[in-house]
C-alpha cells in the first residue's frame, strides 16, 4: 500500500485538482484508491456530490463513532471530510498522541474493515499544517505539494521543508528513538504560464532540483476538471504542452507532447518516478 497526501501551506494552489486526478488515473488504471477529506472545506468530498456530515474523517480524530468509507466505483472509494473537522482539532489539542488518531485508526481497522485491498491511499489536506496534516504526514509515504508561480510560491517550499523536519524531530518513539515521520517530499510546479516572468523565475529557482516531479501547465480544462470528471480526459487529449523536470532533465517539448501516447507516458512517468521513489510501505 502506498500512502501519499497532498499538502501545501498555501491555498489554493492546486491540491485537490492533483489529488482528484491522480486518484481518478489511478482507478482508471485498475488501482483500487482509498481517498481521504481532511480539510473541512471538504472539496474533494462536493466533488463526488457527497454532502452530508455523518460518519466522516471527524469520528477518527474523536475516535469515536462509524467511518463510512463511501464505494463511489468499483476502485474508488472515500472517507468524507468533516466541515467541522477544525473544531475536531482544537477539542484534540491538549491530547499527547494527537498526532497519531490516523495512525492508531488504521492499524486498529486494518483487518475488520479490509483497508488492505486499497493498493493507494490518497489524502487532501487543508492549507496549513495543523494536527489533521500532522497525522497525514506520520502515515505517509509520500508528500506532493504544489507550488505556483507568486511572491510567496517559492517560499512554500522552504516553509512545508522545514515544518515536515520539525515533525520529524518531534514525532518519536520514545523507547528507540526512531521517528514515525519516513515520509518523502516532493513538489509539483502547478499553473505555470508560459508568458510571465513569475513563472519563468520559478522554473529557473527550481531547475535541477530533485524533489521536483513535475510541472503543470494553467490549463482551463484542468482548472474545471475536479468539476466535470470528463474534462480531465479531454485536457489529456487538447492541451499542447506539459514540462516535467525529473532531474533527468527531460524537458517534453510542445512537438514531443503533441500525440495522446506522449500525455499518457507523461503520466506514467510522474507516477512511476513517484512509486519508484517511495518504495517504503506501512
Ligand atoms: N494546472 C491548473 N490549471 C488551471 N487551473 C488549475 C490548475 N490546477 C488547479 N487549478 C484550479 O485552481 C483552483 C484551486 O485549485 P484547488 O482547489 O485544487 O487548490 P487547493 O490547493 O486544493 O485549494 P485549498 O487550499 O483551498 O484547498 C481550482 O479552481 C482549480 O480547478
Ligand atoms: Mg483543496
């Protein structure tokens, strides 16, 4: 099983459009997906026109009550996120092991709830690092995050780096002193245009930098798939380029992009290089 959460410190900046389409090529490639909400705003959730508030991600982090693991296909599956999953927090806060609800829920449920048949676990997280992402983080194998061409995009990434090592230092088993945290943390350069100087000054801070999968163009189908599930195909099929800088400077060109094979094999890239890159399992 690979665990692999979605998280950035900034809004907005692509998270569950990434982790809504790599769940969807992942089932569409005969992957069985267990998707979890853990922002309150609970998005991704909407997005499977999922709206009521009973049985979600809340009861984990109380550790109380049924978690409905909705079937949505026969490889997609969902936990729902909770819109008051914040307060769930804050009543958690003063708890020593507040950190590891996700972590004890699953090797409690493992067995009796058949979590194993989930060859993914993909989880989208609320802008920020608060104890929800904290318990993502501890049971991961992989952490994607996005960052866009801005002022502050850049500094994300030094902000996530530093907050994912801090947990690292903090999140011990006592007796062996060995950290729960083995996550890995790679980073997706989301929205890039290729007129502005934003993004061309982002794609050159980044140029060479292993930990970076991968770079996605601003595309309006993509900025209305976690919409329409369709559109995600037909941005496959229309959009005319996709950089991916995997530090084996593969540069994709517009003429390399330019049949639906070369966006298939992109995909199959980023993902195999994901795979290959966090080996690790729970
Ligand atoms: N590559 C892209 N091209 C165009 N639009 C995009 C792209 N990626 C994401 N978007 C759009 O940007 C908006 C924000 O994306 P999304 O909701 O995935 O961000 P987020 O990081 O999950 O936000 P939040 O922090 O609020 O949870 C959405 O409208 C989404 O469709
Ligand atoms: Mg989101």
């Amino acid at each position: 099983m690979e665990i692999i959460t979605f998280s950035a410190i900034k809004g907005g900046v692509g998270k569950t459009t990434l982790a809504f389409n790599y769940g969807e090529w992942l089932a569409k490639n005969g992957k069985h997906v267990l998707l979890i909400d853990l922002d309150h705003q609970s998005n991704l959730t909407q997005t499977y026109n999922i709206y009521d508030n009973q049985d979600t991600v809340g009861n984990i982090f109380l550790d109380r009550g049924k978690v409905k693991i909705h079937e949505i296909s026969a490889y997609i599956s969902l936990i729902a996120g909770d819109m008051h999953l914040d307060d769930i927090e804050r009543t958690i806060e003063n708890k020593t092991n507040k950190n590891m609800f996700l972590y004890m829920w699953l090797s409690d449920n493992y067995e009796r709830l058949n979590l194993g048949k989930f060859e993914y676990i993909i989880l989208d997280c609320h802008p920020d690092f608060s104890t929800a992402t904290k318990n993502a983080v501890i049971i991961s194998n992989a952490i994607l995050s996005p960052i866009t061409p801005s002022e502050h995009g850049y500094n994300a990434k030094f902000n996530l780096e530093e907050r994912i090592n801090e947990l690292r230092k903090e999140a011990i088993d006592y007796s062996t002193r060995k950290s729960y945290v083995t996550t890995k943390l790679f980073f997706i350069a989301n929205m890039i245009k290729h007129n502005t100087r934003s993004s061309r000054e982002l794609l050159k801070a980044l140029k060479g930098d292993p930990s970076v999968l991968a770079t996605v163009p601003e595309k309006e189908l993509f900025n209305r798939s976690t919409l329409d599930k369709n559109l995600f195909q037909k941005w496959l099929k229309t959009t005319k380029h996709i950089l991916i800088n995997m530090n084996f400077l593969i540069v994709w060109t517009k003429h390399l992009m330019k049949s639906r094979k070369n966006y298939k094999y992109f995909i199959h890239v980023l993902i195999t290089r994901i795979l290959n890159t966090c080996a690790c399992e729970l």
